[in-house]
C-alpha cells in the first residue's frame, strides 16, 4: 500500500485555501514527512474558484500532481461540483455546512461543518475560515500535533493576527473534536511523529 495521502483544497478565490494547504504542508514538513504543494485559481482570482493541493508522504514524492484524492475540502458549491469528480474510493470530503452534498459522494466519509459561520460568528472575522478549516482538517484526520499545527500557521500569518488565528485553530479543532473519520493511508503518515 502507498504511503502517499492526496489533499485538495478548494473554495473561491481569496477565501484562503492555497495558504490551508501550505500551512498543512508545511507541518508536515516540521514533522519530518514529505510534502509536496501545489495551487491553481481561475482568471478571476478573487471570487472565481480556487483549488490548491498537497501530497503527503513517508517516501521520496516522485510525481508530484494529485490524481485521486484521498481528502477534499471544500468551502462553495460550484468548488465542491466542479472538484469532487475523481475521489479515491473512501475519500474523506469535509464541506462547509451550507452545501448541499451530490448525490454521487454518498459512498465516501463526508463532514459537513460550520466552518465559514465558525469564522464569522466564533472567532469574529470571516477571513479566518482557512485557519478554521485548517484547525479541522487535522483533527477530523489526526495528522499532526496541535503544536506543529500552530507553529506552522504562525509563520505564514501577518504580524499582528497571531492570537486571532490561534483562536481560528482551536475553534476549528473544536469543530472535528470527536468527529475523526477512517483513513488507513493517512494513518501510516501519522507513525513515529512526535
């Protein structure tokens, strides 16, 4: 069995999900696993959708595109629709709870969670979403300590923000708590790291 655990990240443009996905990639990284990231956004860039993707693994990542997801995140509708087509079978979809689920990701481990009213109503500013769904995404999958988690995040926030997205972690480990899902693949990443 790979050792290889595809990410993919998806919402509109200028909700954060390239920095979700390199904050992840980067605690990887902190916690000795090779990562590999990646980002692409329509012409639009801010509104229009955008998809950024991390490859996770234990072994030298040769092939560095995502071609079966093992993990999709996703934050809008049309980004969900339009990124979900080719899942790894027994994929783990997080969505926000404002979208509806299709019908054809019945079969797979899907989480619908407040993440953009967490950021709205919890920590107080929407623009924390990514930081929230970051603080999700590695409780729901168990990947990484907390402390990683936020020593990655805190180098890629702006001076100034750091208690407001240490806040958005928590709220969003606060959402997952309990919530863990089954991910054999992920599960060998997650051997050894301290």
């Amino acid at each position: 069995m790979s050792e290889r655990y595809e990410m993919r990240f998806t919402g509109s443009g200028g909700q954060g999900v390239i920095l979700a996905s390199v904050i992840l990639a980067e605690a990887a990284v902190l916690s000795g696993i090779r990562a590999v990231q990646s980002q692409a956004y329509g012409p639009e860039a801010r509104g229009g959708v955008s998809k950024a993707e991390t490859i996770l693994s234990r072994e030298d990542i040769w092939f560095s595109r995502v071609v079966q997801p093992d993990f999709l995140l996703a934050l809008t509708q049309r980004a969900l629709e339009q990124f979900s087509g080719d899942l790894a079978p027994g994929a783990v979809v997080m969505a926000d709870e404002s979208l509806h689920i299709p019908a054809r990701l019945q079969g797979l481990q899907v989480l619908s969670l407040p993440i953009l009213r967490t950021a709205r109503e919890t920590v107080g500013r929407e623009m924390t979403a990514n930081i929230v769904a970051v603080g999700a995404v590695n409780a729901a999958l168990g990947l990484f300590p907390e402390s990683i988690v936020l020593e990655a995040a805190l180098r890629h926030v702006p001076r100034g923000t750091e208690a407001i997205n240490r806040a958005a972690l928590a709220a969003g480990a606060e959402l997952a708590s309990g919530r863990q899902v089954r991910i054999p693949r992920a599960a060998l990443l997650r051997q050894n790291i301290a």
